[in-house]
C-alpha cells in the first residue's frame, strides 16, 4: 500500500521553512534493504522573499511551539511559530554555533560553538522565561562543537575533537568524560532511559576515512558497544523505545538493533547527494539536505515522496517532537523566505509574515 501523504508549508525569515505534514502506510510491509526511488515528486514553484543573515542549526522546542535558530552573525533567535515572528533574540557567543538543543522542558536551551584558531569550545545556556544567558561552559577541545540534553534533563552532554563531557545541569560542572581516541564526535544521542549514549565518529586524512558509532552507559562511564562504518558519520539517532539506533553516514542510512548490535535496514543515499541527514523522532522518516535540494524519505520502504530543490544550499533539517513540522534553513548569508503549499503543488501568496495569512496548526 503506497503511503497517503498531505502537506502545507509556512516560513520564517532567515530562510526557514516550516512544513506540516501527515504519512500513513501500511505497517504489515517487512523492513528491507532499499533505494531511493528515482521518480521522485519535485515540489517547484517556491515564493521568496529577502531576509537577513542565513541560519546554520536550528531546532524545535520539545512542545512544538517555538523554533531555535543559530546565525551566521553569532546570534540565537526564538521564533513563535503561531505568529512567525522572532520572540527574542540571544547573543553573546564569540563564533557561530553549530549545535542546539533543548532542555526536556523548554525551559533551557544550549548552544554550542567553536574556534578553531584559539582551539577553545564554548557552550552557552539559557533560560527560555526570563530571556538570559545562565552560564557559559568552556573546553579546550576544538572540534565538531554538539550538545545534547539527557532525556530527565540531568546532564548535558558535549562533543568536541577528542572527547565527550557529562556536565551536571544542578551545577553545570563536569561529572566524568569519555575520551574516544582520536577521532572527532560529530553527533550524540541519549538513549529514551538515559542509560545508553551514543556518539558518532568520524575521521578524515589525505587517504582515508575512518568512521564508527560507540555507545556507553552513562552510569557506570563503560563502552556498551562498537558500530563500524566504513565512512562520516553525520548523525546518531535512537528511534522509539531505544531498541533501535539511527545511523546516517555518508551514502547510506542504516537502523541498528542495538542489544544484538545487527543492522536489519540499510538505505542507499548516495543518489541523493545528501550531505546532511535527520530522522524524525518515530524513525518513519527521514529528511536528506544536499547543496541543491532536500529529499523527504519514508524510512521502511526508502521511498522518497518528495524533492524541494534550491538555488541555495540547505542545511541541517529539523523535525518537531510529534513529527507533524518539518524545518530547514537555507544557509546562504542572504536569507530567503520560502512559502509552499505541497498538497495544491502551487507556491502560497507571498505576504509579510506578521500578519496572520498563514498559519502553523496548533499544536
């Protein structure tokens, strides 16, 4: 049975597309090895309007009502996505962040950035209600700057070059560190239960690559297992309950069994060219982000819906919590706003944003 798809698109500005969709399937089809089919659905004809610096990470508020958005001019922005205006905007970080997450409650945000020069990591949090930086956390381990919030809101786990940091959120010291070699973290996951923690590594040099996925258990700081991946890892994903971990590497995207530590579903990406990959939080689909388009993927069958090209590169995707948005930025330094109506396959009116024309479904 072929998925039953429906769509509507709204955008911020700074080149954020915000997309609500619904998929429903057949579930008694098996998991199997796939590929991208080639007739794809291209959704054209997108309205733009100018906007300002481009955003390079952004994320969804665990409630699904606000949208976090990193720039290129070091600035962090909230967006209220019922009225699609920013509600407050954060700086203070010395270079652009790459990485965001959200406390379990929406009451924290961290953000996560890095020089290369000094070789230094910053991490900033901030407390969401009064609008204020809570404290700023520091690392002389440059590198692929992440963070990621266990799921009790406990700890905060970063990701630099050559280590990753369990910080305690009650005092925001470091309570233990795991040190994997020298390959550098691009990606981390908490497992549902908080017990497991998954990190992506990723190695590059003149003539090789070197990639794999390691996971520890958080209590007693041992390694629970070894994934190897023959290239980078972009993410690490655990998909409902945890028993199944989401990897996106460079041309394909595999689900591993974690207790066995068996892949049972292998994708083939590389047609796509994605550069960039994220999984929704029930693992039914997937989101791959090239330099000119980006390919909506149903997980269990590896068939694509949709492809939404670009004249600009786009960046990191972003799924809400419930999977009904869908959000990417166009990380291009002129932002763009893009507006598209997939269900009617014709562009929405382009209208000052403000104004209640569109609207994103509550939530």
């Amino acid at each position: 049975m072929s998925p039953v798809f429906s769509w509507r698109a709204w955008s911020l500005p700074v080149s954020i597309s915000i997309w609500a969709f619904v998929v429903g399937c057949d579930s008694s089809e098996k998991n199997k090895s796939t590929s991208p089919s080639s007739a794809t659905p291209v959704v054209e004809g997108l309205s733009e309007l100018a906007g300002s610096s481009g955003a390079v990470a952004i994320r969804f508020s665990p409630d699904g009502r606000m949208l976090a958005s990193a720039h290129r001019e070091r600035s962090i922005r909230l967006w209220d996505l019922q009225s699609r205006t920013p509600s407050a905007t954060f700086t203070g970080h010395r270079w652009i962040a790459e990485s965001l997450d959200w406390s379990p409650d929406g009451s924290l945000l961290a953000s996560a950035a890095c020089d290369f020069a000094t070789r230094q990591t910053e991490i900033m949090i901030w407390d969401v209600s009064t609008r204020k930086a809570v404290t700023t956390l520091q690392s002389q381990d440059t590198g692929f700057a992440f963070v990621c919030f266990s799921p009790d809101g406990r700890t905060l786990a970063s990701a630099g070059q050559r280590a990753i940091t369990l910080w305690n959120v009650a005092t925001w010291t470091a309570d233990r560190k795991f040190e994997p070699h020298n390959n550098p973290v691009r990606c981390l996951d908490f497992s549902p239960d908080g017990k497991l923690l998954a990190a992506g590594l990723s190695h590059y040099n003149t003539t090789s690559q070197s990639a794999e996925v390691r996971l520890w258990n958080t209590e007693s700081g041992k390694e629970a297992g070894n994934l190897e991946h023959r290239w980078g890892i972009e993410t690490v994903q655990f998909i409902g309950d945890g028993s199944i971990l989401a990897v996106a590497a460079t041309g394909q995207f595999i689900l591993w069994d974690v207790e066995s530590q068996q892949h049972h579903q292998v994708i083939d990406t590389a047609a796509a060219r994605a550069s960039r990959v994220t999984i929704s939080s029930d693992g039914a689909l997937v989101a791959m982000c090239g330099a000119k388009s980006l390919v909506l993927l149903e997980t269990r069958t590896g068939k694509e819906l949709a492809m939404i090209p670009a004249n600009q590169h786009f960046g990191t995707a972003s799924f809400s919590l419930d999977g009904r948005l869908l959000a990417w930025p166009n990380s291009a330094p002129d932002g763009l706003i893009g507006l598209w109506e997939p269900a009617r396959l014709q562009p929405v009116a382009v209208s000052p944003l403000h104004d209640g024309a569109n609207h994103v479904p509550n939530q």
